[in-house]
C-alpha cells in the first residue's frame, strides 16, 4: 500500500525539524555535556526552514528516511523494551506469588464448578446504597 506524502506534512515536518534540530542537537544535548551551543545546527535548521516554507516537495526523501527511523525505533521499542519490562518486573512477582502461594483468584482452595463467593456476614442497607 503506498501512502501519498501531502505538502501538509513535508511542511509541518519542515517547521519542527528547523526548530527542533538547533534547539535539541545545538544547545541541548551540548548544554547536558558541558559544551557551547553548536552554530552548525542552525545551517540544517535553517535549510528546513526555508525548504517547508518555500520547496516543501525537496523534504520527501528527508521524511521517508525520518518515518523509517521511527518505524525501526518503534519496532526495538516494542519487543526489546517491553519484553525486559516483562522478564524484570512481571516474572520475578509471578515467581514470589508463586513461592509463597498467593492465589488471588483463589482458584486452588475452591474446588465448585463456580467461583462466586458468598458473603454472609455482609449487611446491605437498600436507603444508603452509594
């Protein structure tokens, strides 16, 4: 399926990349780092500028190569993320639930054919009910 790249967006991805490259990559990151604010970053950010506003067709090959990166950091950040979010914080408490048989569904001391409890000693009162 080939997904058309309006003018829109090449413009829109124009804009944020002349704003945001200078101020992330020019004084941010170098700022975290100890260092002076990088002049260079404002020749790309400006070119971007000027492209969005005046050629925004010139950004397709700039946008594709961006959406790819982001489909490839999407990719690492579902499987490879989420799956040591799963193995260092959902097994290790499925394992100490397990060692100290905590049942909360309270499947194994109910041997019925239903799981409903049955509260007895609880007193409704029908006048206050919220």
């Amino acid at each position: 399926m080939k997904v058309i790249i309006g003018q829109k967006q090449l413009r829109e991805f124009g804009f944020i990349l002349g704003f945001s490259f200078p101020i992330l990559f020019g004084w941010f990151f170098p700022l975290m780092s100890g260092h002076q604010f990088r002049l260079w970053t404002l020749w790309i950010g400006g070119a971007s500028l000027v492209l969005g506003i005046h050629k925004p067709y010139l950004l397709y090959y700039p946008y594709k190569g961006w959406i790819k990166l982001g489909n490839a950091l999407g990719w690492i950040n579902s499987r490879i993320i989420l799956g040591l979010i799963f193995f260092m914080v959902l097994l290790p408490i499925a394992l100490i639930m397990k060692f100290f048989n905590y049942d909360p569904l309270k499947k194994k001391k109910n041997q019925k054919k239903s799981y409903r409890e049955k509260i007895e000693t609880k007193v409704i009162n029908l006048n206050r009910i919220f």
